[in-house]
C-alpha cells in the first residue's frame, strides 16, 4: 500500500469533506429514496473515507519520524579515579551521542572532586581536615549517599568495610611505591585512626563529624562503583536504553544491543579445571564488580600482601581471592566486593543472604591461607 504525503493527505480529506457538502447541498434527492437514509449512507462513506485518510497520515508521520531512525553504536572513554571510565550506547547520530558523553564525563569529573583524597581541595578532604573540631559539616547528596550506605555496610560487616581507613591507605600506597613494607611505628599510630564508629553522622542535615583528630576517609572501596550508577542513570533518563559503563573493575549494562540478547563482556571467568582463565560474560540489566590482588600486591620476608587492607588489622591481605558480585547496584557491587574479599568465602555468603538478597558471589579464586 502506497503511503501519502502528511500534506497531500491532508488536502484529500479536505476535498472529500468538501465534496460532500456540496452533494447535500445542490443535488436533488431521488424520489424513490428517503432523504434521510441517503443522508445517513453518504455521511457514513465521508467518514469511513476520513478516517483512512487520517490513518495513512499517521502511518506515514510515525515511519519518518527520527526517533526510529536506525540507531548507531558510540563508545567513549574518560580516566579518572585512578582508572579509565567508558560509556557505550546507541543513538541516532554523532551530535546527540558527543552532547551527552560530554554531560556523563563532566558529571564524572564532579564526583572526583567529591571523593578524590588525593586532591586537597576535594569535599573528603575538607571533611577529613576538620576531624577532632567537634564540628558537623554538611554534605553534598553525593557524599552523603556514600557515608550513610558505608556506614550501614561497616556495621553488617563488622568493620570488614570501612570508609575511615583512610590513615592506613597513605602508608600501604607509600609500601606499594617504594616496594618496601610500612614502618611499624607508623601502623601503630594509623591502626586506632581507623574506626567507622568514630564517624558521626546527623541525619536530619546530612551532616557528618569525625571525632579523632588525624582521621582521613578513603571511598576508594566504593566511588567508582557510585560513579557507574550515577552516570548510568544520567545516561538512562536522558534516553538511552541501549547503555554499558564501565569505570576499573565495576560494570553496569542495561538494555542489550539491537538484535541481540546480551552485552557480551570480556572477563576472568573459571575454566573447566577450576582455573582462572579469560573469558566472556553475556549480561543485560545488571550490575557487577570485580575485586581481588591479582595484579597488585606487595612481596616482602615471603610473605604476599595484598592492596586490599584490613581494616582491622592494619594489613594487606594475606590470603588470595578473585570474587565477583553480581546485582542490580553498581554503588552495593563495588562494596560488597571489597567487604567479601576482607571477610572471606563464607562469612561473605552468610552477611548477602541476610542483607542482600539480590546480590550474589562469584568465587573465582580463594585461598585462606595465602597459597
């Protein structure tokens, strides 16, 4: 069936109402007739030939429309946080795709300015300069977020996850430079710094206070996570469903590509043998994260330690792990990977079944005594 022009179809049904009237009007009703049903006969046809008319007309408007143009596939990519940032999507052209990754990644950039304790200006910062005052500061909803959910993960892991290690950070990422272990004294004055019930959080005005003077916070464990769900989300509402971000180890997809059934990802995955071998992992609508000492650890009196620290002890871990947490947030993936491979296997299994649910472990490699 041929499809009219939006205009052309417009002016026939002008001229079919026209037409009509112009019937009614001047002709003469045949006497074997009754007026009235030849009236009613030829009003219906009118309308039936309207209507068609109207309905081509919006046939044709919805096949030219731009939104359904074919889609094309754009990916960009964007360091920060000590890592590198991508975002891939699907749009209809390079203009609305350039505007928008330029939206995520200015985004991205406040976010670092928010959590970076590299960066003396940053609002982590600020906050870990007044630790001792007595002073609550109020906090951006970024920050906030962050605290509020560390706090509560602080506590469900029994201190396995812990934003004020932040003294400890300083002096394993000094080890981790000079390839030499933390001097003892300096753990022993860092190690009581770090105590997530030391921070104080007001509720009501999205305040916070750190009671010890030296306190520092490290949201390392967590913000790049919060940076893929912020920048997903941003991504999302502004149109496009078609969506992967990945920022380091953390990763969320959403509506796979056209025509296919999955994002493909590349990724450690277990073998046949129980190894860990590269991969592939087919995903759509969901979140996760990779957490481990793969490639970064520090070998010292024989004795491997890992980037990942015990907020507990003070230490690099000893043991050797490779978990993976899959879920709907990227901000709990980030976390929760972090927390389990403090905890180890099993505690990790048991603090997910009862606080979250929808999470779940991917053990890839573990080793509890550090072999």
């Amino acid at each position: 069936m041929a499809i009219l022009h939006p205009n052309l179809a417009s002016e026939l049904a002008s001229q079919e109402a026209k037409t009509f009237v112009e019937i009614c009007v001047h002709r003469r009703v045949l006497a074997s007739e009754k007026p009235k049903t030849l009236f009613l006969k030829r009003f219906y046809k009118t309308i039936s030939t309207i209507k068609w008319t109207l309905i081509l007309l919006c046939l044709s408007s919805f096949w030219a429309c731009p939104a359904n143009a074919q889609l094309q596939r754009f990916e960009f990519s964007h360091p920060q946080m000590g890592t590198l940032f991508q975002v891939i999507f699907y749009a209809k052209d390079s203009t609305v795709a350039d505007f928008w990754q330029k939206k995520a990644f200015t985004r991205l950039d406040e976010l670092n300015h928010v959590f970076s304790d590299y960066d003396d200006c940053s609002e982590i910062t600020r906050l870990a300069n007044a630790a001792g005052r007595n002073a609550f500061l109020r906090l951006s909803d970024d920050l906030w977020k962050v605290l509020a959910l560390s706090q509560d993960l602080a506590q469900q892991t029994e201190g396995a996850f812990d934003l004020s290690i932040g003294p400890l950070s300083k002096l394993w990422r000094k080890a981790f430079r000079q390839q030499q272990f933390p001097d003892s004294a300096d753990l022993h004055v860092a190690r009581p710094l770090c105590n997530f019930q030391n921070i104080e959080l007001d509720q009501r005005h999205h305040a916070a206070n750190l009671t010890q003077k030296g306190m520092r916070l490290d949201a390392g464990g967590i913000a790049k996570g919060y940076a893929v769900d912020v920048l997903f989300d941003l991504l999302k509402k502004s149109g496009f469903k078609h969506l992967l971000v990945i920022g380091g180890g953390d990763l969320r997809v959403g509506t796979p590509p056209p025509r296919k059934k999955n994002w493909t990802i590349a990724s450690k995955v277990l073998g046949p043998d129980q190894q860990v071998i590269d991969g592939e992992l087919h995903l759509k609508n969901t979140a996760i994260s990779t957490s481990g000492d793969t490639y970064r650890f520090l070998e010292w009196n024989g004795q491997r330690y890992s980037h990942i620290i015990d907020p507990r002890t003070g230490l690099g871990l000893q043991h050797r792990m490779l978990f993976q947490i899959q879920g709907p947030s990227s901000t709990l993936c980030d976390a929760l990977a972090t927390a389990c491979s403090v905890l180890g296997k099993e505690k990790c299994e048991k603090v997910l079944e009862k606080h979250y649910p929808r999470y779940r472990l991917n053990v890839l490699l573990w080793s509890g005594n550090g072999e």
